[in-house]
C-alpha cells in the first residue's frame, strides 16, 4: 500500500490511488468514507478523483499501444544474449565434469 521515504513521507503504488479513485467516483461513498476506508486524507482523495476523471479518456484512444515505447530490438538483443550465455554455460559445466 504505502511506503515511506526517509521523511517519513507516505508513497502510494498506483494500483492503490486508482482503487481510492474508483471508489470515489462511484458515487456510492462519501469522500469522508473512502478516506477513512483507506486510511488516507479526504484531499487526497478528491485528487486522485479529479486526477482519474480528467485522464480517463486516454485509455480509450484508438492506437493507445502506440503510447507505450517500442521495445523489440531490445528484447531481440536480451534474447541473442540469453542465448549465449546458456550456451557458455553449458559449455563450462561440461569442463568441470
């Protein structure tokens, strides 16, 4: 849930402030009650609500993949050295028999 830093700030994972958020929204709590539900601030609340509500739109753009960074040439490049280490390994264990 929360971590804290070494001025002994609180830090919330995302998967948390989306949760906060969505409860939030739905209209069936108060802020008063999420906050207390969740152990936060009421402010803290109502931004991560207005933060969701004003960003909820981008998860419908169409090409949203296009968003996220293409990693294949890295990926191709992670496996050709997997692959190389495996086969030096092999090879290494073959040795100490």
């Amino acid at each position: 849930m929360a971590k804290r830093t070494t001025t002994n700030k609180k830090i919330y994972d995302a998967k948390f402030k989306a949760d906060v958020a969505l409860m939030a929204l739905s209209e069936l709590h108060t802020a008063d009650a999420v906050a207390k539900h969740f152990a936060v601030h009421k402010t803290q609340v109502n931004s991560w609500r207005n933060i969701l509500k004003e960003n909820a739109a981008q998860l419908f753009i169409k090409g949203k993949h296009e968003l996220l960074p293409d990693n294949s040439e890295e990926i191709a490049r992670y496996k050709e050295v997997i692959g190389d280490l495996t086969m030096e390994n092999t090879l290494l264990k073959k040795k100490l028999r």
